[in-house]
C-alpha cells in the first residue's frame, strides 16, 4: 500500500507516495541531498536545475562504477571456481588411479 512521505532535498520540501519504507525514502533522500550540496559547492551557478543534473550525473557515475566493479569481481571469483574445481578433479582423478592401480 502505498503512502506518501515528506522530505527535504535541497531547500525544497517534497511528498514522495511510495510503497517503500519511510526511513528508506529518508535516507535516499538525505542521501540526494547531500549530492545536491557537494554540486552546488562545485559549481558557479545557483541554478536548482543544473545542480540536480550535476548531482544525478555523479550519481549515475557511482552506480556505474559500482556496477563495472561488481562484475569485475564477479568475473574474479568466477575463475576462481573454475580453477579450483580444476584441481579438485585432478586430485579425484589421481586418488582413482591409485586405487585402480592397488586393486
């Protein structure tokens, strides 16, 4: 069911209807906020818009890097497996041989 929130991004209070939690909705907006502060710091403008955009750029940049480093390691511990599964039949293949062999 789905409820409406209140937050603050900004300066500017929003009712956010959602069927999310509250303190969720909270922090992603304390979170949106924080970016809109560190944008504003770097940019010359005052201009609510071109803050926004350079806070959801550097956001999408976040998400983006997250997202290449997530399968980079996913990648990693994949071979990984594959390596040690590797060695786990070579050791399965040799213990067989022996026991072929001592029978």
């Amino acid at each position: 069911m789905s409820k409406v929130v209140h937050v603050d991004i900004h300066g500017q209070r929003y009712a956010v209807r959602s069927d999310l939690d509250a303190q969720y909705i909270g922090e992603l907006a304390t979170f949106l906020d924080e970016k809109m502060r560190a944008a504003a710091c770097e940019l010359a403008s005052a201009d609510p818009l071109r803050i926004a955009v350079i806070a959801a750029l550097n956001i999408s940049d976040e998400l983006h890097r997250s997202r290449t480093d997530a399968s980079g390691a996913e990648g990693r511990a994949r071979a990984r497996t594959i390596e040690i599964e590797r060695m786990v039949d070579a050791v399965l293949d040799d213990a067989r041989a022996r026991i072929t062999v001592n029978e």
